[in-house]
C-alpha cells in the first residue's frame, strides 16, 4: 500500500496519474484540510505536520510514502526522511529531471507556493543538473485557494495567472514547471496565459511516470485490489464535489481523522 499526503486535496493529482497508471495499487491519503496552506507556514511548523502524517500513514499500513506536496519537499523532507525506514518519494526530484530533459533554450520556470520557492531547491536541483540552466521563480500563493475552491474556469483565475506569469514569460522561458500539485487543476487557465509555445510540466505526473520506471517500488506495491481510502483532517459540506474535481471520478469513500495540535 502506498501512502500519499498533501496539505489539502493538491495531491490527489499526484493520485489520480498513479492509478491511472497502476490501477490495481492500493492507496491511502491523507489530506490535511483543516490546516491548509503549508505554504505560509514556518519551516520549523512544516516538518512537524509532515512528521504526523507519515506517521499516520504507517499506521493505516503504508509501505512507502509519497509526499505528494511541493512545499514539504522543498523545505523539510531532507530532515524527516532520515528518521523512518520506509521509502519516501517526493514530487520535487522527478519534476527537475524532466524539465531540464525537456528544455531546449535552458530557460525554465517555476511556480509554487511562497515557502517553496524562497527555498531554491528547484533552482538548486535544476543547476545541479545542468549549471547552464537559467531559472526564474515565482510564489503565486493565490493559486492554491483557487484550485481548491474550484475556480479553475473562472475568468478572474486566468487574469491573477497572468498576472503572476507576466515576468515570466518576459524572460523567454520555454518550460514551466508547475511547483504544487493543486496546480494541474489550473493547467487549461496557465496555457491559455503563456500560450502554445511553453511546455507546461506537471509535478504530479511527473512523479507517476517516473515511479512506474522503478522496479524496486513496483515490488513494494505490486500486490493490491485497487483499494483507495481518503482521510482529511476537515470535511467541509462540498469537500465531496471537490474530491471529485481533483480524482475525476464520484467513486469513493472518505473518512475525517483527527491528527495532534502543534507542538
């Protein structure tokens, strides 16, 4: 069984592309509704959710973990994952590699929450590839709510987008990596923004389709039925209808748990 968490439903993308790679994987998520976004939040504070999900998720019975949040990765995974025995992936690593195999004038950019790109570490990661790689980052903490209230189609969404990408496209970028895994939601409003000429990079399906290239985590995984159990920390009355934005499908079952206050 595969554990996968977020600060709230972003990473049910992450999700969404693994089973429609693997559908027969078993899957439990925890989405930490009642404290999203991570991304205004210390770095310090970061780690100790990231902390209880994990353990949360080793308790429902995971074998591996997916850090399916952007910002967990870029600022407190390299100090939790040393502490557990279970592998642990993030979105981060698998999302460089393709963006820089994907570039051809070596300018890309990223965006993602504030937390993720005072980071650097996709700049770090990306120059660690290839030091000829130019990056141009940008927090576009708006998005986040965005995606999770559902306003993808809305025309106010494309202009804060526009907004947030302009210095972007400014600097001829030819590759856009989306840093957050709400993102992909957003993804039909941020190509109409920068246009047919940028290749947007999805952070959630980039780590599907580079899990799928691991035999080692196909083993831990192999066995399953398909089985997908969705925890939040808050059930708000539409959080069904915007599980099923995220899933693309009406079909499953939820739970709210509860998980210890900061420490």
């Amino acid at each position: 069984m595969i554990g996968v968490f977020d600060s709230g439903l972003g990473g049910l993308t992450v999700v969404r592309e693994i089973r429609a790679l693997l559908p027969k994987v078993d899957i439990v998520y925890l989405g930490d509704t009642a404290r999203v976004p991570y991304g205004n939040k210390s770095d310090k504070l970061i780690e100790h959710y990231a902390r209880e999900s994990i353990q949360f998720l080793l308790e429902q019975g995971a074998k591996m973990i997916i850090v399916a949040c952007n910002t967990v990765s870029a600022v407190a995974l390299e100090r939790v994952k040393k502490d557990y025995k279970v592998p642990i992936l993030d979105v981060i690593e698998p999302t460089v590699r393709t963006a820089a195999g994907i570039t051809r004038n070596k300018k890309i950019g990223a965006i993602g929450t504030l937390a993720t790109i005072q980071s650097g570490r996709y700049s770090a990661l990306l120059k660690a590839i290839d030091p000829k790689i130019r990056v141009y980052e940008k927090a576009t903490p708006l998005l986040v709510p965005l995606a999770e209230e559902g306003f993808d189609q809305r025309p106010e969404t494309v202009k804060i987008i526009r907004y947030y990408l302009r210095d972007l496209k400014n600097q001829r970028i030819d590759t856009l990596i989306l840093g957050c895994t709400h993102y992909p939601l957003l993804t039909k409003a941020i190509g109409q923004a920068v246009g047919t000429r940028i290749k947007i990079i999805s952070s959630a399906k980039s780590l599907a389709d580079d899990f799928i290239t691991n035999e080692t985590n196909l083993k831990i995984v192999a066995k399953g039925k398909g089985a997908l159990k969705l925890n939040f920390t808050d059930v708000p009355p539409d959080l069904g209808a915007r599980i099923s934005k995220f899933l693309g499908s009406a079909d499953f079952d939820l739970k709210q748990v509860g998980l210890t206050e900061e420490s």
